[in-house]
C-alpha cells in the first residue's frame, strides 16, 4: 500500500513517517500544498493523509481540485484540536475522515486500515480467499488457519490481490505498493516477492499473466 504524508511541520512529518514505514506502508513526504498537487497528479496512491494549513497551497484547495478531477482516492485529514470548523471544511470538501493532531498512534492507524478495508469493498478487519487470510491490523497471514511468515514486501505484494481477486496487477502497480520515492528498485524486484509468496503459500495462488501482469484468481 501507498500512502502520500502531505506535513509542513518536520518533527511532525518525520515521526509519522517512521510510524508509517514501520507498519510496512511505502509512504512519500511531501511539505507543500503545491507538492502535493503534483505528486498526486503524477503518482496512483492507496491514501492520502493530508494536513490542512499548509504552505504555497491550502489543504482544502489540494482536496477540492483532487475531487474535481473526479479522484476517489480515500483522504484522511489532519486538523487541530478545537478546529471543528476546519474538520467540517475538510469533510465538506470531500474527505472520508480526520484526525486530530497531535496524532494518538494507534488511532491514526486504525483510521487508516479502515479506509483501506472501505476501499477495497471489505467491511470486515481481514482480507481472506482461497483459504489465505491476512490480517492488515497485525500483518499476520494464514494459510488454512496456520500462521505463515511473510516478508513485509511478499505482505505488500499480495494483499492487495488478496484484496481484489480476479483483478489484473501490472508488475508497476504492485512496485508503486512495495517502494516510494526514494528507494532504489531492482527490475525484477515484484517477480522476486511474488516467487517468495508462492514458495510459501502454494504456486497457484497467484497467476502470471503474461504480458500484463498478476492476479489472484476469484474462484
Ligand atoms: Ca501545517
């Protein structure tokens, strides 16, 4: 899963970009409402998480041109304490939630897995198909019920296949889920955690199709 942290204020940003990372999302920084326009424009992301009073360009603004160009990507906004106004605002323009800063950890993550799961048409808290079932709060898998160690980039790679079965992932889909900006990808580095995946939980629950790309089969 890739996740845009659009954060003015460094300490902020760096902390709830180690949070982030540390729960294996790939996650890009970006400090200004002009960045982050274009980073959205240029990349696809699983979620956004926004913070409102931001240089060069508002939040809001950010938010209401990303809904305008019809972009349904789930949008988390962060606000201040006592700005109930600015919460409406934000959920006015088109977000899904918000949190309140200063950020309580656990809620900001929970908040996050939910839009996630809302996303992906699942209203339960695991993903499950073909006997495999993944639990995005824990990053635990199991394959008919005995637990099974993925890496967190074999993880990566097959949730969101589990996700949504019969749904075609290009190798540069599932490379924009495992990697953001800044880290040096290797051409191969899908077919290496997509091998890693089958090693571990059987060669035909992910299919290549050639040409195009992976998929979980639906049945
Ligand atoms: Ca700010």
């Amino acid at each position: 899963m890739r996740l845009l942290l659009v954060e003015d204020d460094p300490m902020i940003g760096q902390a709830v970009l180690e949070v982030l990372r540390a729960e294996h999302y790939a996650v890009d920084w970006v400090r200004d409402g002009e960045m982050a326009d274009a980073a959205l424009r240029e990349t696809a992301y699983d979620l956004l998480l926004l913070d409102l009073g931001l240089p060069r360009r508002d939040g809001l603004q950010v938010l209401r041109e990303l809904r305008a160009r019809r972009n349904s990507l789930p949008v988390l906004v962060a606000t201040a304490r006592d700005a109930v106004s600015d919460r409406v605002a934000g959920l006015d323009a088109g977000a899904d939630d918000y949190v309140v800063k200063p950020y309580d950890t656990e809620e900001l993550l929970a908040r996050i897995r939910a839009l996630l799961r809302r996303r992906a048409g699942h209203a339960g808290p695991v993903f499950e198909h073909r006997g495999v079932r993944l639990d995005p709060a824990t990053h635990e898998a199991f394959q008919d019920g005995v637990p099974v160690a993925l890496s967190a980039r074999e993880w990566a790679v097959l949730e969101p296949m589990i996700a949504r079965p019969g749904v075609i992932f290009s190798r540069a889909q599932l490379e924009e889920k495992l990697f953001s900006w800044k880290d040096e990808v290797s051409s191969n580095a899908v077919e290496v955690y997509v091998h890693g995946v089958r090693k571990k939980l059987g060669a035909d629950l992910i299919q290549t199709v050639r040409g195009l790309g992976y998929l979980v089969p639906r049945a």
